[in-house]
C-alpha cells in the first residue's frame, strides 16, 4: 500500500498519535529531517523545515514502532494504524 504524501494525511497521523497519547510538536532546530521521541513524555518532535513527505516518513516510522492499546482507537484509527503496519516506505 502507499500512502498520499498531502497535509490531510498528516493530519490523520497526528490524530492517531494523539489518541495514541503522543504529543506532536513542530520544532526548528539543528537535528536530521526526522524525529525523535522523548519517551517518558510520549512527545515527538519533527524537524518543522523538513518537506511534507519527510514529516510523514518519520511519524509513519514511529507510528509502526508502536503498539497502542487497541481500546485507545475508534474503528477507522484502528483501521489506518493497521494499514500503516502493512506500508513500506520508500
């Protein structure tokens, strides 16, 4: 499966962290285009310049580093995390 590289699939995949109890947050600074998840906090930070496809690269990484409490999500999230399981990344 690939997945659209618009704004609206980002949007789904912050709703899905956020209900996965993640906060995304949009950062400058001088890291790789990517991001990084401060654990204990459940935060994840992206690289606010990096391209669109580049933020979805890292938050479907993450998202597939996961394994939410299948209670925390409603039919359709639990439908995209799965779907997300099945995407390869270019």
């Amino acid at each position: 499966m690939s997945l659209p590289l618009t704004s609206h699939t980002l949007e789904k995949l912050e709703q899905l962290l956020f209900a996965m109890g993640f906060k995304v947050r949009y950062e400058k600074g001088n890291f790789k285009t990517g991001s990084c998840l401060l654990e204990h906090n459940k935060i994840i930070v992206v690289n606010k310049f990096s391209n669109l496809e580049g933020k979805i690269t890292a938050l479907v990484t993450l998202v597939k580093q996961t394994n939410p409490a299948e209670n925390l999500l409603d039919d359709k999230q639990r439908q995209f995390f799965h779907s997300l399981q099945q995407t390869e990344l270019f």
